[in-house]
C-alpha cells in the first residue's frame, strides 16, 4: 500500500480503531421507513409508488451491493449516490484498487457521514470467493444459502367500512355492489438469493375484500396475485436469465422502464435521468408494472451487451362493444385498470380480460471507463383485443390499435473535473478524470 493512501485511510482506520473490536464490519439494521419517507421528501413526487420503493430498498437490505465491483449503472439504481459520488468512487477503485472496509469511504472525494450511514445496511465491500460453479450445483447452493427471507404480514381494520356493508341492487337491478371478499389482507413473500449468483422467490397477497377461492376457469389459484420469478446470474457470456415476473430498465426509460424510478434525487439531472440496470427480478405486490415471461443478456464482447427478452400475461381493462356495424372494432377498450382491486363484480369482470404480448431486445454499449454509454432498443407490443381512446384532445396522440413497434436510442456522457493544488507553484490545475 502506498504512503499516500495509507495517509489518506488514517483517519478512518482510527476510527475503526476506536469503535470496535470485531474483525469483520458488520452491517447496521435498516430503517426502511424513515429511509423511504427521506428520499420521498428529496423526489417530490406523488407519481413514484411508495410501497415498490420500500421494495427496492428492501431487496437491497437482503441482496447488498458490492463497492468494489458494483459498476455505474448498478450504483445510480441504489438510489442513494449522486452522479458526482459516483465518478468519485470509480476513480478511488481505479487509482487505489478496491476499498479494504466500509470506512474508507471517508477518503473518498464528495462522500460526506449522511450519505455513508445512510448506505451502510445496503453495500459490502466483501470479495466475492470465486465463480458459482466452484460453489457446487445450483441446486446445492440454493439449499445451502443463509440468505434466506420469509415476509408474512396480515392487515384488518377493524371498523366497519361501507364496502362490506349490504347494499340493495342499483337501478338495473343489478347487484350486489358489497365487497365480495373479507376484510381481511394478507401477504406472504418469500425469497433466497445470492449476491451475482441467483434469485429464487415468490409472492401471493390478497387484498382486503378480495375473495380467497380456486377457480382456474377464472384464472383464481387461492389469493388474488400470485407472482414468482428465477434469476440466475453471471454464467460466463450469458450475463443475466430470468424466468417468471421480472422488470426491465433500459436508457432513459422512455421505451422500457418497469416499476421504481431509480436514480431519482434531489438533483435536478437525477430527477431527469434514469438508470439502465437491465433485467431485475420482481417481488413486490403492484399487479401492472412487470413482465412475465424470459429474458437474458448475453456479454458480446467486454463493452457490449446484448438483451432480449418475451412476455405474455393478462391485465385489467373494462372492454366495450361497438354498436355500429361499421367500427373499425367491434371489441375494444378505452384504457388500462392499474389499481389491482378484485372487490366487486365489476371490478372481477374487468380482471385480466386483456392478453398482453410484448417481445424486444437492447444492445447497449459502456466504455471501460464507465463515463460513455450509449444503446439500441426495440419494444413491439400486440393486445389480443384492441385499444381506442376516448376522442378527446388529450389523447390525440395516444396509441390505439393491437400492435405497436418502438425502436429508440438512447446515449449517456459524465465527465467530472478535479481540482488540486500545487504547492511548488501555488496555482490550481484542472485535470480530467482519467
């Protein structure tokens, strides 16, 4: 180790020194809500969903982040770095090699104590121990795992709500417009992983007045989601697969950006940009932002990854019918149901009556140095039934129809200048970051 840096990490290993015995850092208890309602604050948003936030952040409590080989993409998707500790961070690892503890991150450049004990419970700077094959089958490492998390929550409330109360039949005669189901809601989550390694887990939650019943002619197994997924990871060329639900992340979210918002922040071009983290498992309980199907990325070369992906699945919507002969759609709807709720008949009978089928693929390219990136990606989308809008002014360019094709591309560039001082002849010099 260098003079240099050895004066530089001094000051945190003192501090190490002084606040514990143990040999090894050990990762401080996560308070995901006071987390949550922080960076809600920063976001000042009311379009990015609470509870698939508490999710992401949850998934990083279980899954950490590794510093050392964590690249830009991966750390702007943490949600709780700025672009400019970023390209600090990078260039530590590039001029010192990777971090030796958590406390070094003191030494390096814009990192202040909030931003690093804010993070402390979702990174790592451990060294991963080799390839997944050297662990043994997959099977083996599955059952072997101690990262293992089982959720189970249950919600009642306990007065009595008008939904649930008996209601005479509406003036078609139609009825009853009560809940259908209990009171009660319940979600159970359960999921193993590893680090670069693999994904496994499912989700099952029923809402409150959702009925819990077997009905497979109306695609009901029990409770009213069900979700799954298997991730597997880093398998020499073939980079990423997943199988069952999961969510995709491409450029700037334009074509392709399932779920959370990620990189979202107080800073302006942060709030702006998005992150292109590529395939993610998915877990969380929010029935419209996933797809459902495989995908995989595919390293072509050191810079160049190749995406493609295929999904299939029903979705909400309240169907109409045309009465004039002459409609260029005789079945049609005016819009997607986001909201999840299986309560009433009417909201039972706009259950997964749409069929969604969406196929596409990115090639994406990144320097070396992390600063360049640049990618193509293509979404073409096909509703079984078809989609018309409202003819209002607002959806004049909406998509209507049964198929559509999206190509795009998208680029991103980062260069952030340091300043130091020469002491021999007292003036400021600017450098690039390479």
């Amino acid at each position: 180790m260098s003079r240099r840096r050895i004066l530089k990490l001094l000051p945190a290993l003192l501090l190490v020194a002084f606040s514990t015995q143990a040999q090894e850092y050990v990762r401080p208890a996560a308070d995901l809500d006071r987390l949550t309602q922080e960076l809600f604050a920063e976001i000042q948003s009311d379009q990015v969903p609470y509870e698939d936030l508490y999710e992401t952040l949850l998934q990083y409590y279980q899954t950490p982040v590794n510093l050392n080989t964590a690249s830009r993409e991966e750390l702007r998707g943490l949600l709780l770095f700025s672009e400019t500790q970023i390209t600090s961070l990078l260039d530590h690892r590039q001029q010192h090699g990777p971090l030796l503890t958590l406390y070094e991150l003191q030494a390096v450049p814009t990192f202040d104590l909030r931003t690093i004990y804010r993070a402390a419970p979702f990174v790592t700077v451990q060294t991963l121990g080799g390839s997944n094959a050297l662990r043994g089958p997959l099977r083996q490492r599955v059952l072997k795992e101690d990262n293992n998390a089982l959720f189970v929550r249950y919600e009642r409330v306990l007065q009595g709500r008008k939904g649930y109360l008996a209601a005479p039949p509406d003036s078609l005669g139609k009825g009853p417009t009560r809940y259908l189901g209990s009171p009660d809601k319940l979600l159970v989550r359960y999921r193993v992983s590893h680090p670069k390694d693999f994904s496994l887990g499912f989700t099952a939650e029923k809402d409150a007045g959702e009925q819990f019943r077997w009905n497979p002619g109306a695609r009901q197994y029990g409770p009213d989601f069900l979700s799954g997924h298997l991730v597997l990871h880093e398998r020499g060329r073939l980079k990423t697969l997943a199988v069952g639900d999961y969510q995709l992340q491409f450029g700037q979210g334009l074509l392709l950006s399932s779920g959370l918002q990620v990189g979202k922040g107080a800073e302006t071009i942060t709030t702006l940009r998005r992150s292109s983290v590529g395939v993610r498992q998915y877990s969380s309980v929010l029935e419209s932002t996933f797809f459902r199907g495989a995908a995989a990325t595919v390293s072509l070369a050191p810079t160049v990854q190749a995406t493609a992906f295929v999904s299939r699945k029903r979705v909400d919507a309240s169907m109409q019918y045309a009465t004039d002969s002459l409609a260029e759609f005789s079945e049609f709807t005016s819009g997607f149901l986001l909201t999840g709720f299986h309560r009433t008949p009417s909201e039972l009978a706009n259950r997964q009556t749409l069929r969604e089928t969406v196929a596409g693929g990115n090639l994406g390219y990144t320097s070396r140095s992390s600063n360049f990136a640049a990618g193509l990606t293509a979404v073409d989308t096909y509703f079984d039934k078809a989609i018309q809008r409202r003819p209002e002014l607002y959806n004049k360019y909406e998509f209507r129809g049964q198929h559509n094709l999206a190509l795009g591309a998208h680029y991103t560039y980062g260069r952030i200048c340091k300043l130091y001082w020469r002491s021999a002849d007292a003036q400021w010099s600017r450098l690039p970051d390479n």
